[in-house]
C-alpha cells in the first residue's frame, strides 16, 4: 500500500505526460478512464493502491481533473 500523498504527487505528474503523449482533439473532452488505461498498460497502476474514503480511483479522477482543468465535471 503506497501513502495517499505520493501517488497524488503521481498521478498530478503523470496525467501531464499521458497528455503530451496524445494527440489533441478540440472537440472531445480528455477522459479520466483513457487516463488509467494508460496508467495500467505502463506500469503505474501501483498509484491506485493507497487508502482513501472516496476510493482511489475516486481520487484520482479528481485529481486529473483538477489538473487538466476540468474540475466543472466532478
């Protein structure tokens, strides 16, 4: 089990990589669940493994969304 802080620090740094990695589409909004995909095909799903109320993958999701700036969708 890793500490909730570190794998948010992750998660906010690895969802920037995820999206320099992709091509963009202004029409389509980016999608948290292409987001862990991409986490679970490249190793890095160790970040969804810490404690939390709401759940990781719930804290994730927040966490992506916060940093690509689509926080409205929560």
């Amino acid at each position: 089990m890793n500490k909730k802080d570190d794998c948010e620090q992750a998660i906010r740094t690895l969802c920037h990589v995820w999206a320099e990695g992709r091509p963009a589409d202004p029409m389509q909004h980016e999608s948290f669940y292409a987001f862990k995909s991409w986490l679970e095909q490249n190793g890095y799903s160790r970040y969804l493994n810490f404690r939390s109320l709401r759940g990781p993958v719930a804290d994730a999701e927040l966490w992506f969304n916060e940093e690509r700036k689509q926080a409205w969708r929560d």
